[in-house]
C-alpha cells in the first residue's frame, strides 16, 4: 500500500468518523429533546386537568364576568371593528411595552437604587447607561414602531378579516386560548430562530443584525432595536403570523402580542430580577454573538449553538430566582487566572 492510498485511508476514516460523531450528536439531541418535551407532556397530562380547572374558574369567574365585560366593550364599539383591533392590537401592547421599559429606564438612566441595579448581569456596563447611545436607539425604536410595526398590524387586521370576524361577540374558551398561545411560541420559536441565526451569516450580518448588536450588554428598550428588514422579518412577522394563521379572536391577539413585548423586554433588559425568567440566555447572546439564537432554548439545544452557554457560569444562573440574594452573588464568576 503506497503512502498517498494511507494518507487517503486516514482521511475518509476521519471523515466517516466525523460524519457519524455529528449524527451521533443530532441524533443525541433529537433524543433530548424528545425526553425533554415528553416528559412535560406527561407532567401536563397528570397535573393539566387540576391546573386548568382551578384557571378556568378564573377565567369564568363572576358570572362569567369576562364575556360580560368583552360584551359591554363589544357594544360600545359596534360597527367599529377596526378601531377595536387597534386598540388591542396597537394600544394595548404599545403601552405594556413601554410601562415597562419606562420603569426599566428610570434604572437604567440613573443607576440607582441600588436593590435593583445589584441584579445586573453584567456588572461593569450601562452604569448607568450612556445617555447619547440611548437617544439614538430611542430614535430607531421609535421608528420600527411607527413605521414598520403599525403597516404590519393593520395589514393583519385585513388578512384576519379575510378569515372571519376577529373582533366577534364570543370569547374563545379558555382551554382554546391556551393551545392558540402554545401554538404561537412554538412557531415564534421556529420562524425567530432560523430568521435570527440567517441574520447572523457574515453577508447578512455587517449589513442589517450588527446594528441589535451594538448593545453587547442590553437593556430592555432595545429588543426592537434593529435594522427596518430585520425588524420585519426576525422581530414582528415570527409574533403576527400565528393568529393570522389560526384566525384568532383580538383577545388572544391582543394577549399574545402584549407576552412578546414584555417577553422579549425581560430578555433584554440586563437584571436577573428575582420571581421573573431568567434573561440569562439571550444576555450572552449578546455578550458572545454565536450562541443562543432561540427564545426558548429548544432549537438551541438541538443544533448546539448552546454549548458554550451550558458550559458557562450564567447557564448555572439560567433559572428562576427565588431568593432576594442575586445570583452573581450565590453563583460568583470563577476567579480569573494569577488571582
């Protein structure tokens, strides 16, 4: 055997082998997930029927004081469906948005008080947050919002109507809510993952997401920072296209667009505040570019672009906390090499 027929041997060995160590890997993932997500199906199966009967309770609570209450809504706005979307669809999540981030601001701005700000991912930065840097994503976020979030809800309304009535005198029952709202996380989850990990494709990158990424350590405000196209593509059309798609009512529209603002905002907004979700995992996207593309992880897990966050110090932070003492705290940072 001449050393060329060697040479080729080892590499076609190394090459198979890689090839199987990837499948092998996938289809470890694949596996995962499958444990992952089964196992919460079963959990819901068992505990699903007790939990929803105690929420549909209060969801039909006072003599159905919800369907009343959309009633009396309904007909103080009859034959003006359109002004009603609106209001659910624009008002609605414009202000859950920004009450939020308005409250966030004053944080950030200031730097104080300091039982909040010692919650802060990454303690070195926006301390407090640079005034010039913020007016002008103010500027941006303003115009994503005026300009490309506004045509694209009213184009929903038309589609929707296309469907059907989705400013209707009936309330979807509470258990149809739930499995619209679990609909529209999963496809949010899809269409906001392999949009998001597009955007990261070096010709793509430099000309439209490197703008998000301007803010390696983010605050709430700027989840809607972004290039016009990707504001399109990555941020609204992965919210809106589910309740198109399903025809659904303007209340769970209007609910689900409200979650995905302040969803997206805690992901962003640089505290690991106690009793909310941990924004760890979208802090380190920022703080590291290549990992964590999803909302939920899932997919993350699935094509390991989560490998160096699970082997990092703020994946052991990546949970809920439910003491008052911070988790930078609880779960200090390695000390540094010579220290």
């Amino acid at each position: 055997m001449t050393v060329e027929t060697r040479v080729s041997d080892m590499r076609g060995a190394a090459s198979t082998s890689s090839r199987q160590e990837g499948l092998g890997g996938l289809w470890d993932s694949v596996k995962k997930a499958a444990v992952v997500i089964g196992s919460g199906i079963l959990f819901l199966a068992a505990f699903g029927n007790s939990l929803t009967w105690h929420l549909q309770r209060f969801w039909g609570a006072s003599g159905d004081f919800w369907q009343n209450l959309w009633t009396k809504v309904y007909v103080a706005f009859e034959g003006h469906d359109a002004a009603l979307f609106y209001m659910g669809t624009m008002l609605l999540p414009t202000l859950a948005f920004w009450v939020s981030n308005g409250l966030l601001l004053l944080v950030d701005t200031t730097g104080k008080p300091s039982f909040i700000t010692r919650y802060r991912i990454q303690m070195d930065k926006n301390n407090p947050v640079d005034p010039a840097k913020l007016r002008h994503a103010l500027k941006t976020i303003m115009f994503n919002q005026v300009f490309i979030s506004g045509p694209m809800v009213v184009a929903v309304y038309y589609l929707m109507n296309l469907r059907g009535n989705p400013c209707g005198p009936e309330l979807p029952t509470f258990h149809w809510a739930l499995v619209e709202l679990a609909f529209f996380s999963i496809l949010e989850e899809i269409l906001f993952y392999y949009s998001h990990r597009l955007f990261h494709h070096p010709s793509l990158y430099k000309h439209f997401h490197k703008q998000h990424h301007e803010w390696t350590a983010p605050i709430g405000v700027v989840a809607i920072y972004a290039h016009p196209l990707e504001h399109v593509i990555s941020n609204t059309f992965p919210v809106v296209i589910g309740p198109v798609l399903l025809g659904s009512h303007i209340s769970t529209t209007s609910m689900w667009y409200c979650l995905a603002l302040i969803s997206t905002t805690i992901s962003h907004c640089g505290y690991h505040l106690p009793f909310l979700p941990s924004p760890e995992f979208h802090d380190f996207h920022h703080l590291r570019f290549n990992q964590c593309f999803g909302v939920f992880g899932v997919l993350d897990r699935l094509h390991g672009t989560d490998t160096k966050f699970r082997q990092s110090k703020q994946y052991e932070r990546h949970t809920v906390l439910t003491s008052l003492t911070p988790l930078n705290e609880s779960i200090p940072d390695s000390p540094k090499k010579g220290q």
